[in-house]
C-alpha cells in the first residue's frame, strides 16, 4: 500500500508558559515561512520528496506522478495499492488516463471521507521536528534541512516540464 498527499509545511507558533501565566503575545511574520512538498510512503520504503512553488494543479501533479511515483512502484511494489485523498487534481481526467496507462491500483476514497491517510501522521511529526529542533528563519533554510532526505526534487509550476531533482 502507498499513501501520498499534497502538503504546506509551515512553522507553528508554539508558546510554553507557566499555568499561573498570562499568555505572551509573540510577534508573527507578515509573511509566514511555506513551503509546498509532496511525497509517498510505503512500508517497503517513501517516494522522493518533491518540493514546489506555486499551485499544484492537475498538470505538475502528474508530471510528479510520471517523474515519482511510477519509478518508484515499478520499481519497489510491483503488487501496490495506492491511496489518495479525493482532491479534484487527484482525481482529474490526465491524472486518471496515467493510472489506467500505467496500471495503478488506485483505492478509491469515498466523496467526503474522513482522512485516513497515514502520511498525514508523518507531515505532523515532520512539522514538529522541523519546529522545535530545526528552527529554519528563512525558504533556504527550510529546503535544505529537508533535502538530506534522499533523493528530493524540487521545481516550480513553471519547471514541472523538466523537474529538478536533488540527493
């Protein structure tokens, strides 16, 4: 079984005080650190990550699906299950024509189904390392303390073309 999602990543404002304690107002950026990624996990293993700019639409999607995901059930779970939530580029008509052509064994979710997928566990522990013991200030910061994950791809929505990849 596979599971991938589209996430933000994107630093929580987490304030410890004592219970006898007002609240401190702590002071937030106009403009909060994002970054957009997408990935798979398995049992047998996790995709690359790919990281983006802009918006993922149907297109940059499947060119994550050709450039990613393929690969990596050719190669890795040839007998695979693959779960996705029900967003509208997931389930668009190119992403649907590339499972059928490359034979994905999609799960489908029912319409409106709770999220049952379990990369949504890892996004909130990543999130959280990343928080607390990493603490990047700025965009470069925070890809490079992402990229020792192996093999990461990063691209714009005006790349998706021809993806970066990084190791």
């Amino acid at each position: 079984m596979l599971f991938s999602v589209v996430k933000v990543l994107s630093p929580l404002n987490t304030c410890y005080r004592k219970i006898d304690e007002p609240t401190k107002r702590k002071s937030r950026p106009k403009h909060p650190l994002k970054l957009h990624v997408w990935a798979g996990i398995s049992r047998h293993g996790a995709t690359k990550i790919c990281i983006f700019e802009g918006i993922m639409e149907a297109n940059l999607y499947c060119s994550f699906l050709e450039s990613t995901l393929i690969p990596f059930l050719r190669d890795t779970l040839p007998n695979h299950r693959f779960m996705q939530d029900n967003d509208p580029k997931h389930t668009s008509r190119v992403a649907k024509a590339i499972f059928e052509e490359n034979k994905i064994n999609w799960w489908r979710n029912p319409p409106e189904s709770p999220d049952l997928n379990p990369i949504e566990n890892l996004w909130h522990e990543l999130k959280f390392y990343l928080q607390t013991r990493i603490k990047p200030k700025t965009e470069p910061e925070l890809v490079d303390d992402i990229k020792p994950a192996p093999a990461t791809q990063q691209t714009s929505a005006a790349q998706s073309a021809a993806p970066v990849f990084h190791s």
